[in-house]
C-alpha cells in the first residue's frame, strides 16, 4: 500500500486546519516582511543621536579616468570632497564585489541625468562620487568590470581608513563614520548638502519605498533654498561599541533565522509524517502509543 493511500486527506476538511493555515500565512508574511525591510530601517534605528554637523574632509585615490575623474581630482589624481563644497553631493559607499551595492549605482546611472539637468535648471551644482569601501579591493580592481559589476559611470574612487579627515587633523575611517552604527554594513549612499551637512542617508539597494524619500529629498536640496533641508540633517560621530545594541541585533536575527527559509526543505517530510500518522491513527490507538 503506497503513502497516499495510507494519507488521511480528511484533515483538509476541519475548520483546525485551515485556521492553522491562514495563521502560518501570516506568520510567513511578517516575518518575511521584516526580514527584508530590517536592513532599510536599521541605519534609523542605530543612527547617531549626535547633533548634524558637515562632514569631515574625505581623501581617497580615484580611479584617473580621463574622460570621468579629471575634472574632479587635483594633479595626482586624488579626491578631496573639500574643494568640492558648495555643490551638493552624493556619496556612495560601495564595492565591486558587493551586490547590493550594484542595485544603488543602477539606480544613481538611471537618474542622474535628470538630476543634473534639475540641477543645472536651478543654478545649482550636483556632484556623484563611488567611494570603494573594501579595503581588500583594489583601484585596479574597482576598474574593471566583470559579471554583474561595472565601472561607475560617475566619478570613483578606492578609500582607506584614513581616508577621512577631523578637524583635529587626527584621520579615521569614513566606513565607521558613515554605516549602520559604525558596522561597515553597505551600501550606504549619501546626500549632502551645499554646507556639507548629510541631509539623506540610505543603507540598502531596495528600498521598500522605492526611492521615494531619498529622491525626494535630492529633488528638495537641488530645486529649493538650503533651509527647505535644514530638519533633514543627520547626524554622525565615530560609534562606541553598544553591547545593549549588538545584542538587540543578535536576538532579531536569531528569531528570523530560525524562520528562515533554509528550514522550509524540512516541511514536505514533515507533512509526509503527519498524513502517515493520521492513516494510522486507529492503529496506534489500540497499541496504546497515541491518545484519543
């Protein structure tokens, strides 16, 4: 006798079963839901209480495209975001070797035209600049494309961590100013403004808003007087290690990767169990192993 002759299909038909269904469905929902908007809101949650202050000074190599980078490094070929104050800026911390980052630069290379054109529109200046952030990449590296990666078409560079400057003169690392509580987590990609103050900060190539807030704060900074973004501005320091926040961090992630789909390959054995078990269940009654 095969398996689904033995299969109890009467389940299918209590009002339990269902129930229990539509709660998994929900419960799936959630989860799923909030497995993939955490990493859009986290840099939210973990963002620095400090108050907004513009920037420090970021030097780093570029990659000395002629036709790209020559107009915005000086004679070795270096950027030096200083010079470029007065325009307002999009920074993005990026990688050749990481995905994510790859949905942020197809979305900067799908808009930045009009954002240019905008700007130029309204006396303004718009400024892109791709900032490699894996330190283990390289410039050679970040110059060649390959696979789903391409070179930027906007101006890019390899940084360090050094590659940010205090106004003390000491040097840090821009990834620890700049990611989800100093974790280097990226993409991160940046708006600042004319005074060098961030006024949109974005850790993630999908957000679940579809851009709509990050570009609608670009739209803001390069159509209207600066003061329509002074309530923008964000803050930023060079993060503490926050025991309290690593393990908030830790247990959310435990509870969804308990969830996660890697334990779904279990479900089609485990269900193949509970039918097997309901086609027995008279037997394993009168054996004395299964209640009624």
């Amino acid at each position: 006798m095969g398996l689904l002759d033995q299969a109890d299909f009467g389940v299918f038909k209590e009002k339990s079963t269902w129930q229990a269904f539509v709660i998994a469905l929900v419960m799936f929902g959630a989860i799923s839901f909030a497995a993939l908007s955490m990493f859009d809101s986290m840099d939210e949650l973990f963002q620095s209480d400090a108050e907004p202050a513009p920037i420090p000074n970021i030097v780093f190599e570029s990659l000395n495209r002629s036709d790209v980078e020559s107009d915005y490094v000086n004679e070795t070929g270096w950027f030096n975001l200083d010079e470029h104050r007065g325009s307002v800026i999009i920074l993005d911390l990026m990688a050749r070797d990481c995905s994510n980052c790859h949905l942020v630069q197809e979305h900067i290379e799908e808009e930045m035209e009009e954002w240019h054109a905008t700007a130029n529109a309204s006396g303004k200046s718009l400024k892109i600049f791709a900032y490699g952030a894996w330190y283990d990449e390289s410039v050679e590296y970040l110059n060649k494309s390959s696979g789903a990666y391409t070179v930027p078409l906007y101006p890019t560079g390899y940084g360090s961590t050094e590659a940010a400057v205090l106004k003390d003169g000491s040097t840090t690392d821009p990834v620890r100013l700049f990611t989800t509580g100093g974790t280097g987590q990226i993409p991160v990609v940046l708006i600042i403004d004319e005074e060098g103050y961030i006024i949109a900060q974005q850790a993630t190539g999908t957000p679940i808003d579809g851009w709509a807030k990050f570009d609608g704060i670009l739209e803001t900074a390069l159509t209207e007087e600066i003061s329509e973004t002074f309530d923008s501005r964000i803050g930023w320091e060079e993060p503490e290690t926050s025991y309290t926040a690593v393990f908030a961090l830790g247990l959310v992630l435990s509870i969804l990767v308990y969830f996660s789909p890697c334990a779904f390959p279990v479900l089609p054995g485990f269900i193949s169990y509970y039918l097997s078990l309901g086609a027995r269940e008279d037997e394993l009654i009168e054996q004395g192993k299964l209640k009624t």
